[in-house]
C-alpha cells in the first residue's frame, strides 16, 4: 500500500537534492536544545512540588493540590491552545511561553528564598507554568517537520524523544539534590532555563509554520474540525482512550514512589537516584524506538507495553530499595518511550500540516487531561490506605487495560498498520483511515 505522507522538503530545503544529515541541521539543533532547556527546567519544577509540601509543608493532600493545579491546564486551555498554535506565529509564541515560565518559576524560587510557603502562591505559579508548557510543546512539536526535511523526520522524532528521556533523567536527581541542598534553587535554575531556551528560539532562522492560505474561523469550528479528524481514525481513538486511563495510574504511581521513600526513612536524593536508573530505561527505549518501528505492527507494541506495564506497577509495594525500584521504573519508562516513538512516527505520518496544532491538543487533553484528578485522586489515596493498598488497586486496574486492549477489535486492527520507518508512511488497512487520500501531512507526538 502506498504511504499517506507527501515527500515534500522543509522550507528552504533545495528540492530534488539529497538532504543534508540531521547532524548538520541547525536550525533543528536549536530547536531541539531550546525545548530541551524548557523541558529540564519543568522537570526540576516537577520533582520540587511534592518535595516542597511533603518535607517542608508536611502534607500529601498538598502536593496533590500542587499537582491537581499544575496539570488543570491540561482541561481548560488544551482545545483552544491547539487552534492558536495553527493561527499564531509559533516562534512568537514560544517567546511569550518562555516568559511566562520564567516570572511564575522566578516567583516561587524567591517566595522560598525568604522562607515562605503558601498554598495557593504556589498552585498559582503551577498553574501558569503548565499553560505556558501546553502552549509551548504544541508549538515546538508543531515546527519539527518545518525544520527537517521529510526524510529525517522519524530520525527526529526518536532524537526528541530521547531528548525528553535524557533531560529527565537529568532533571530528576538534579532537582531533588537541589532542593536537598537548597530548597529555592530548583524553581530559580527553571527560571534561568527559560531564559536560555528564549534566546535559542531568536537564533533560528527557519519559519515554524508553512503558509495560511484559509482565513481563521471560529475557535468553536476548528476544534470541531480537529476532533472530528480524530474520530474518524478507528486505531488512534481506540489508543488515546486506553493511554489516557494508563496516564491516570501513572499520576499514582509518582506520588507513591515519594511517600515509599519518605516512609522508608529515606532522603529527597534518593528520589534522584530513582530518577537516574529510570531514565536510562527511557533513554534506552527512545533509541531503540526506530529498531521497533521496523519489526512489530504498532498495535502489538501497545499491547506488549501495558502487559509490561501490568507486572511491573504492583511491584514497586514489594520494595522499598532504592535501586530495585529503579529498575521497576525503568523497565515502565523503556516500554513508554518504545511506544510513544513509534506511535509519533505513526502519527506524523497521517495528519496534515495545518491541522498539527489542533490534533495534538485533541490527543493531549484525552490522554493527559485527567491526569490533574489522577494526581489529586492520589494524595487521597496514598493518605487514606497507604502505598501498598495504593498500589495494589493500580496494579488490578492495569490489568484491566490490558485485557481490554487484547480483545478489542479497533486496536488489534493496528496489526494491520506496519510502519516503515521512512518518510514514506504507514501501510495498513484503507478503511484505518477514512480519506487517507487527502492526507499529506505529519504530526509529531509523545503522548502514545
């Protein structure tokens, strides 16, 4: 079957020649270590919320509050943020993401520097820095295949996503030594990250966006529009509705690994070391993702993960060893990176250019818009019953979605899909999805 993705070269990309290796690419260069920048410094902020109310305000119901406010963007402004990312200059906007994060970071870092610790201050600052993060991931994934040409747009993704793995695994023991040794630093070093990933965005000279020929519509219209591309997608729906319940037991599943330790008698650092040994399985996973891409239908990927998934959840109650629970997160981190490059490239694969901002937002909000009550569910949790209980629950509930996927009829159509890899698409069914014809453009995603 012929692949849905038109061979079209990134602006300003001689045509007819072979491309330049990705390597040489800097424009894409900047935008990766750009994005990066942002995404290390949300990962310090990240690791820092619970450790700020557990040890220094002494409550689990707060840090899941904490939580509950840095995911709520997630709900209220994913579905509009996708339409302006489609209509607003993305480099532009980016910009103002950056200075945002770094006036909300900034903030928290000297409300701490004096001593204080308020609730709702830092459920605010959560709040604008995870809006700013939507706004800005949207774009960024937006721009890549504006950036690179199409031939290296699976060898991109995979650089991305192993980008992300590697500035976590970065972000999480760095942000929890920092706050061990003083406890402002970690918001002032994010802070100081969006400052750094602003002046990368000024260095590149590509455009992040093909030319608007259509007049915007009603915000209303477009995201109707988007969704309803979604819709007519039989795998892809079926996915994001099952990613979206497994991203739920993953909100618990962080939050635990912070009461395990505490409970344990163990330090904020050893939340890092926890961090490191977990992100190198998705550092492993991310740069083996082209090698799946290559050798299991993306549906058997899916399903391989959650069964994954399934024995190694319940598994982090039987211990509270430091490097043991780290292989366990690894392992969880290497089947989510294989998955999510593979299903990236899928993606990219089949949806149009001028749609990028609104799909992505339509994903993201099913996948990860409930995560803010997973992460507030859980402090109730872990509160009321205690890790091991906790745990146990998750670990029956992954179970269930697991099952689930194996005997549905939509997901294993996706045994049909065999990716290639290549700029060339995907071939699967001709019903999978409905107009395939029309389609020319590529997506970039993280999320599944």
């Amino acid at each position: 079957m012929s692949g849905v993705a038109e061979e079209v070269a990134a602006p300003g990309e001689p045509r007819g020649e072979p491309p330049a290796p990705l390597r040489r690419n800097r424009d894409f260069f900047m935008l990766w270590f750009g994005a990066g920048l942002s995404m290390l410094g949300g990962r310090l902020s990240v690791v820092a919320y619970p450790l700020v109310m557990v040890w220094q305000g002494g409550s689990t119901v707060g840090a899941g509050l904490v939580g509950f406010a840095a995911l709520l963007p997630t709900l209220l402004v994913q579905l509009p943020a996708g339409v302006l990312v489609d209509r607003w200059d993305r480099r532009r906007l980016m910009i103002w993401c950056d200075a945002a994060g770094f006036a909300a970071m900034g903030s928290v870092g000297v409300a701490l520097l004096f001593g204080h610790v308020w609730l709702p201050h830092l459920m605010v600052a959560a709040f604008v820095e995870g809006g700013a993060t939507i706004f800005y991931r949207l774009a960024e994934r937006a721009a890549v295949r504006n950036v690179v040409h199409p031939a290296h747009l699976p060898a991109a993704l995979a650089q991305n996503e192993a980008r992300g793995r590697a500035f976590g695994l970065i972000g999480g023991p760095a942000g929890s030594s920092l706050f061990a040794l003083v406890r402002w630093s970690p918001f002032v070093v994010t802070a100081a990250g969006h400052v750094l990933a602003l002046v990368t965005l000024l260095l590149i000279r590509r455009d992040f966006q093909s030319e608007r020929r259509d007049e915007p519509r009603s915000l209303r219209t477009e995201v109707r529009e988007g969704i309803g591309w979604l819709l007519r997608q039989r795998f892809l729906r079926a996915a994001v509705v099952l990613v979206a319940a497994t991203n739920i037991l993953f909100q618990v599943m962080s939050l635990a690994l912070v009461v395990i330790i505490k409970d344990s008698g163990g330090s904020p650092a050893a939340v890092g070391v926890i961090s490191v040994v977990s992100g190198v399985g998705g550092v492993l996973g991310a740069l083996s993702g082209s090698w799946w891409v290559k050798r299991l239908p993306l549906a058997t990927v899916i399903i391989l993960s959650f069964a994954a998934w399934t024995v190694l959840m319940p598994a982090v109650a039987l211990t509270s060893d430091v490097f043991a629970l780290g292989g366990l997160f690894a392992g969880m981190t290497f089947c989510g990176a294989v998955m999510n490059v593979t299903a990236g490239v899928y993606q990219v694969q089949i949806t149009p250019d001028e749609m990028q901002g609104r799909i992505s937002s339509v994903i993201l909000l099913v996948t990860s818009g409930a995560n803010s009550f997973g992460v507030m569910g859980a402090g109730f949790l872990l509160s009321g019953f205690g890790s091991t209980p906790t745990l146990a629950g998750v670990g029956v509930v992954m179970l269930l979605i697991t099952l689930g996927a194996a005997v549905s009829p939509a997901i294993r159509s996706g045994n049909a899909i065999r990716l290639t890899g290549e700029a060339g698409g995907a071939d699967r069914e001709p019903d999978d999805v409905p107009g395939a014809g029309t389609l020319g453009g590529r997506r970039d995603s993280e999320e599944i």
